[in-house]
C-alpha cells in the first residue's frame, strides 16, 4: 500500500494538510467530528477504516520527531492546541461517528478481544498530557460505546499507570467516570499514582470519595496517608515511584514538583493554612500601587487605609518597603512620605502596631458626615471580645434572648484580609437589637474559638443567625478551627436574600410592592435579589446608604481603627434591621415567619476530607508496604 511504502511522504502530506487548513476561518466554528471526517476520509483516499486507524497510529507514534525537526510547526496552534492535540481530537471524534454508524466496522468484536485496532491506537493517546482546557477525554466519546471496550481501555489505563505512562488527565477521568466503574478496581492505586505523578486538586478527592461507604473512604484516608509518609525524601519518593510504576527514573525536579503540588493538596483536604502564607511578591506589589492610586489620584482611600496596606506588605516581605517608597516618590505628591517609608523602622514607626491618629476622640457611634448614611445608635453598646470574659458576655446574651424574644435573633457577619495568600477569618461579628460583639478570633486558641463558635452557631441556644451570602463567611471561619463541627452544619442559619424572596411568595397579591418602601419602583425579582449586594438591599429597603469604605480593610493588624469596628458593627447590625422590616410586614400582613424560616435552607458543609485528629492513630504507626490498604493487587499489576 501506499501509505506503507513511502509512509513518511504520506505522512508529511497529510500534517501539512492540517497545518494549511484555515483554522481561523472556515474550520474556527466547524465540530471536530465534521474536520476528523474531512481529514481521514477525504483527506485519506482509497484506505479502508481499518487502514486509516492504522495510519494515524503510525503518525501517533512519530509526530513528535516529525515536529521537532521542522521548526515552524514547534509554534503552530489551534483552537488552543498543538498539532498532535488537535489531530487527536479530530480523530477522536471522528472515531466516534465510526462506532455509531459504520457497518462494515465492527470497532470490538469478540473475535479481536482486546486486539482490536482502535485499542491499538489508544494507548499513544492515553499517555499524552493534555492541557485541562482542551477537556480532552470528556469529549473523546469513549462512554459512548459497549462494555466490552470500555474493560479494555480501562486494562490499557492501568497497565499503562503501572509503567508511569499514563497521563494524570486520563487518570483523573478514569477515576470520576461512573461507566467505567465496573471494570476500574477500587481506585486507591489510580489515585496514588496520579498523586505521585503530578497534580490532583483536593476538590476532586472529595467528590471521588463522596459517594463511597465509610468503609472505603477511610481507606481511602489510608492510602492519601501512606503516600504522605513515605514520601519525605526524595529517596523515599524513589522507592514510592518504584512500587507503583516499576520504574525509578526520579529527578529532582520532579521530587521538588510532586512535593509542592501533595503539599498543598493535603492542606486543602485538611482545610488548613499554609505555613508560608505570604503573598508573592508581585501580588504584593498589585495592591501598593492599587493603595498608591486610590489615595493620592483617585481620592477612594483614606491614609489611615493606606497605611494599614503598607504594613501588611511590609510585615509580610520587608523589601517591599523601598518598594514602597520607590513608588511613592514617583506620585511625586510628598516626598516626606517617601522617606518615611524607606527604612521604616528606622524612622520611628512601629510596623508591628497600627498608628492610630487621634484614637480616644473617636467611637464607632460617631454619626456619619452624610446624614443618609446608616449609624449606629448610640444606645447600642459594641463590645470588641478578646478574652474569656467577653465569651460569658456572649453567651449570657444569647441566653437572655433566647428566653426574653419570641423570635431572637441576631445578624452574623466575618471580615477577612485579602493580603495574603490564603485567608482566613479575622472578626466575627455578631449583632443583636440591643448588643453589637467584635469578635477577635485572631486573639483565641482553638479551644475558646470552638467554645464561641457553639455559642454562636450551635443548637444549645434557640437564636436565629441572620447572615448574607453567609457560606463564604463560614468557608472562612472553618480555616481558624478545621475541626470545629458545629461550622459544618450550624443551626438556624438562614441568608437575608433568601428570606426576602420567601416572604414575597407568601405576601399577599395585592401588596404594595418593594413591601412599602421608598424605591417600591426597583427590581425585586429573584434574578434581581440575588445579584442585589447587602449596599444596594440596604438602600432599597431601609431607605439609607452603607458605608463600604473600608471593604478593602486589612483585617490582619491591631488594634483596629475605629472606622473598621464602625463597618464591621454595621455589616451585621444592618441584617438586625432588615429582618426587623420584614418581620413588621409579616405581623401586618399576619404571616407566620417562624415557618418560612424552618423551610429556608442551611448553609451546611462536608467536613474537610482529611482531619489531623482522625490521623492521630496512624501518627506513630510504621507503614512500610502499600498492602497495608487496599490498593490493587490485580491482573493489572502482573
């Protein structure tokens, strides 16, 4: 055949084929499966299907060096993807029409077994890094053919995983993929072995075991365990490779990666922080120039503001103080502040505390310079906890309102510092019709953070807990406290947003809309609703405006300034008073709201996959063979 005797000028014709296709044209909206037929059917004459799949077989196995000698296809893309990525796309999907509709092509047959061509070509594909935006393997149509090929090429995974030649991409989808479930063992080998071969997000452990009995999802927790262990070095990384892939080809740029990635993995499935939790540098230097521009040209920063960004990126990286004052003496508005900045300890400031102009004139009731801007009454006491003591507070308030109020509740809000790497929680607040607490969860260890967290969120106390797009709030202060049960499932939380759209169905038709409010006019659909940011609901509602100066605060530095308790009392008073609205529609209107509060959803979470204190057993046990869980033995393996 042709394609036999002069195969390299066939092939040669046939990659320039592609190359010469108009891809931003006539082939940029085209489907792939439309492109594979014009390629290996039009572009392939006078071959058989059968000859077709050998071919590309042979341009699988010799694109690389084809390419590599020929410079201007190194650079050649499309759709995103490289040569090799886009013909094995193309011929993917071509394949696919081929297993559907040809009757002269019986793909498997019980005559060819596991000989059958398309599997022969598979194994080139199975062992290609694909970039997770192509999401090759999803649109490869594999799931749409029989069992018997799915066996087989679930057999080529493994096998090919067990030499170190399968690409973490088809790892991962054999692992998620529920048609292949039957033919995949347990799964733990798999995955171990895409641990140690590269990146696997913590987001997919989870969902992997989440529909798994107890009982494999502790072995599961084994395995992740195992690896863990026995990975410390690089020559214990040696060992690990040898066991799972018969191979001990290791380098140690790829101890180094496989390190950087399990480490992160393993923090995230514990929920943790990260013991560098600094922001790179450049990151650092996007929000100093960001303050730079909002203070001095745009006039949206206060210097306090800018101050507390300063000392946050300067604690965290001490460099970024010349920086600081390189960037600073280029605004050319105030030289002095440039000096001051450039060897700042050194002139007098104190990074580690926060220069506070003016404190003792100052109270977070001070009434706002705009009169339509929300205060706080001055009835109100706010109260910043940073002890025991203010945790009796706490919970003796909670007991007085759960026995004095019909319906107690309180408004929950959390601040967060977005200079770092990782956030997590820094202040809780939580507000009653009388009472405004600062919660300093920076200031507590784990056992008073578990001990105000079951005051505020645990069943012991009948208070409902108002919050706004609360999940993220909890996301955050499940970071101080990872084990701390009660954040995973937090009694009689409820979301304002969600209140507000289950009050409105039970309102009566012919009510005013907007529920007798100044801007009745607005958009109060649910579409509306939940796009509506806790500013604008306030000004829609309570016919008042929302601070938000301080949005942007860095919640990190103490003690705060008094403009920062004002938001932070405000952020969760407001909630207060937006329920107290609603609750006197309702009394008017008499719906029950104690019923459409029990209906509304709770925001609860899984607990993070892998909790220090369920490793405890397993911190002094000696794990020296991966028998010890139940990774695969089976004829994958021999």
């Amino acid at each position: 055949m042709l394609y036999v005797k002069t195969f390299d000028d066939d092939c040669c014709s046939f990659l320039q084929t592609i190359t010469n296709s108009d891809w931003e044209g006539d082939l940029r909206h085209r489907p792939y499966a439309e492109i594979g037929e014009a390629l290996f059917v039009n572009g392939i004459k006078d071959l058989s299907h059968k000859d077709t799949l050998k071919f590309l077989g042979k341009i699988l196995l010799r694109i690389d060096r084809y390419v590599q000698v020929r410079v201007h296809l190194q650079s050649w893309t499309a759709r995103g993807m490289s040569l090799k990525q886009i013909l094995i796309q193309c011929f993917m999907n071509y394949i696919a029409t081929i297993w559907k509709t040809s009757d002269d092509f019986p793909v498997y047959h019980m005559v060819y077994n596991s000989r059958s061509l398309v599997l022969e070509v598979i194994p080139a594909i199975v062992a290609h890094e694909f970039p997770p935006a192509a999401n090759f393997w999803n649109h490869s149509g594999i799931e749409r053919q029989d069992s018997d090929l799915h066996r087989d090429f679930m057999g080529i995974v493994c096998k090919l995983s067990d030499r170190g030649l399968a690409s973490v991409e088809v790892i991962l989808y054999s692992l998620k993929s529920a048609f292949l479930k039957p033919y995949r063992p347990t799964g733990y080998r798999l995955l171990c072995q895409g641990l140690l071969r590269g990146k696997i997000e913590a987001s997919f452990i989870e969902d992997f075991f989440s529909r798994k009995t107890t009982n494999e999802i502790r072995a599961g927790r084994m395995a992740l365990y195992y690896v863990w262990t026995t990975t410390r070095t690089i020559e214990e990384y040696k060992i690990a490779v040898k066991s799972f892939f018969k191979s001990d080809e290791v380098s140690e740029e790829m101890f180094e990666t496989f390190k950087k990635n399990f480490e992160q993995t393993m923090l995230d499935l514990k929920n943790e922080l990260p013991k560098n939790n600094r922001m790179e540098p450049k990151r650092s230097e996007l929000h100093v120039c960001e303050a730079i521009g909002a203070f001095y040209h745009r006039n949206e920063l206060a210097k306090n503001q800018m101050t507390d960004i300063f000392c946050e990126a300067i604690c965290q990286r001490y460099d970024m103080a010349t920086f600081i004052a390189q960037t600073v003496r280029m605004v050319g508005q105030d030289p002095n502040e440039a000096s001051l900045w450039e060897h700042p300890c050194h002139s007098g400031m104190n990074i580690r505390s926060l220069p506070i102009l003016n404190a003792d004139l100052h109270s977070p009731h001070d009434k706002p310079e705009d009169p339509h801007t929300m205060g706080i009454p001055s009835y109100i006491d706010v109260e910043i906890i940073v002890c025991n003591r203010g945790l009796n507070e706490l919970e003796r308030y909670f007991r007085v309102l759960a026995g004095d109020d019909e319906l107690p509740i309180v408004g929950v809000d959390a601040e967060w510092s977005m200079y770092c790497k990782k956030t997590k929680a820094n202040l809780l607040q939580v507000a009653g019709p009388h009472r405004i607490f600062l919660i300093d969860l920076d200031a507590f260890d784990e056992n008073q953070l578990s001990r105000c967290y079951n005051i505020v969120f645990g069943p012991h106390y009948p208070v409902w807990k108002i919050g706004y797009q609360f999940r993220e709030d909890l996301a955050q202060l499940r970071r101080t406290c990872p084990t701390e049960k009660v954040l995973y499932a937090p009694s009689r939380v409820v979301c304002i947003t969600r209140l507000i759209m289950a009050v409105q169905k039970h309102a009566p038709e012919e009510t005013e809309k907007g529920f007798g409010t100044a801007a009745a006019a607005g958009d109060f659909s649910e579409r509306a609703l939940k796009s509506m940011g806790l500013a604008k609901m306030t000004e829609m509602f309570l016919g008042c405006r929302l601070d938000k100066a301080e949005q942007l605060s860095v919640w990190t530095r103490r003690p705060l300034r008094v403009s920062q308790q004002r938001y932070a009392a405000l952020d969760a008073f407001v909630l207060v008073r937006l329920f107290q609205k609603f609750d006197r529609f309702c009394q008017f209107h008499n719906i029950n709201l104690l019923p459409i509060l029990q209906d509304l959803p709770e925001p609860s979470s899984k607990m993070p996959f892998m909790l220090v204190s369920e490793f405890d057993p397993f911190k002094h046990a000696t794990v020296t063979a991966f028998d010890m869980f139940p990774i695969e033995n089976d004829y994958h393996r021999n």
